[in-house]
C-alpha cells in the first residue's frame, strides 16, 4: 500500500474528521456505549480539528493515498501535568482496513520528530486501556506510567498513559541503523 505522511492544514479539517469518527466506531465497538458512537458527529469534529490547525502551535500530519485520508496524528504542549514530560501526543487513529501496514508508524515519527524540532524533551499520550493500539504503543517503546478513570457516554472506563521520557531516543536506533551521526 502506497502512502504518503504530510503535515495538516486548515482545509485537511473535514477529512481528518471523518476519519476520527470512522476509526471510532470501529476501534471503540464494544468499549465505548454504541449510543456515543452513534451521537459522533462528522461536522462538530471538523469544527474541532479546524480549530486545532487554526492554532500556531498545532502539529498534525496525516496520513493519505490516493482515496484520500485515512490516518492522522496530533501533538503539541503537554495538557495536564504529568512527572517530568513536557509534549503530549494527543491523537492517533487510522481506519482499520489501513492499520498494520505502516502508517501508523510513519505518523508516529513524523510527530516525535517534529515534537523534538520544537524543543520538547519527552511525550506521553492517553489511551483507553481496552483500545487494541496498546499494544503498538508497548511496540513503539512507551511506558506505562499512570492510569485514571474517564466517563464516556455514560460508562466508566479507564485510561492509561504511556510514556517515552526522552524523545531523541526514538531515532537514536534508527541513526546506528543508517549510519548518520
């Protein structure tokens, strides 16, 4: 599957929208109450993510092919503290049928990357604890470093955060790897 990873702009809004609801309902399926699911609205959403890209500091890339876009990833400013992280990876969502197949690797790195050119020194994202993507968090290298209660839609769920304390250690590997210092 052919793929390219660009940064988001303004007009991107209602695309990346439809992709977070769609990768929603079928990530969260069985999790989240179907009512909530059901409620997901494409047109708040873009209002949303218009907003979010409207910021100077957003830091969002997307993943597209030649249907359109089917992934995006999101970042910036740590939101609530948390030890000594300072950025916070604040989405990641692929379609299903496109997980697996790299892109959600792709935007991973282009975020960390551009977290890192920004001066941030370490990350952490949230995640309900039941979304199968734990597992490629752990894969990616993060810590579980806290947990909390979340309502959503009327039904007490759990989130975890992972951690990577220090960013530059994602591309250390790749470096030794290509050999550039």
């Amino acid at each position: 599957m052919e793929f390219r990873i660009r940064r988001a702009n303004a007009a991107d809004a209602r695309a990346i929208a439809r992709a977070h609801v769609d990768s929603w309902r079928s990530t969260y399926a069985g999790i989240v109450p179907e009512e909530f699911l059901v409620s997901l609205n494409i047109d708040d959403r873009a209002e949303m993510w218009g907003k979010m890209l409207a910021a100077e500091d957003a830091l969002m890339f997307l993943a597209e092919d030649e249907a359109g876009v089917f992934g995006f990833a999101c970042g910036g400013k740590l939101r609530e503290a948390l030890n000594s992280f300072d950025a916070e990876l604040y989405a990641i969502y692929l379609l299903r049928e496109r997980q697996g197949k790299g892109a959600g690797r792709s935007l991973f790195d282009a975020l960390t990357r551009a977290l890192r050119t920004a001066g941030y020194s370490g990350m952490v994202l949230w995640v309900l604890k039941e979304n199968p993507a734990v597992k490629f968090y752990e894969r990616m290298g993060g810590k579980l470093i806290a947990r909390k209660p979340i309502e959503i839609g009327g039904a007490q769920l759990e989130e975890v955060a992972f951690g990577w304390t220090r960013l530059e250690d994602l591309f250390q590997e790749e470096t030794a790897v290509n050999g550039q210092p």
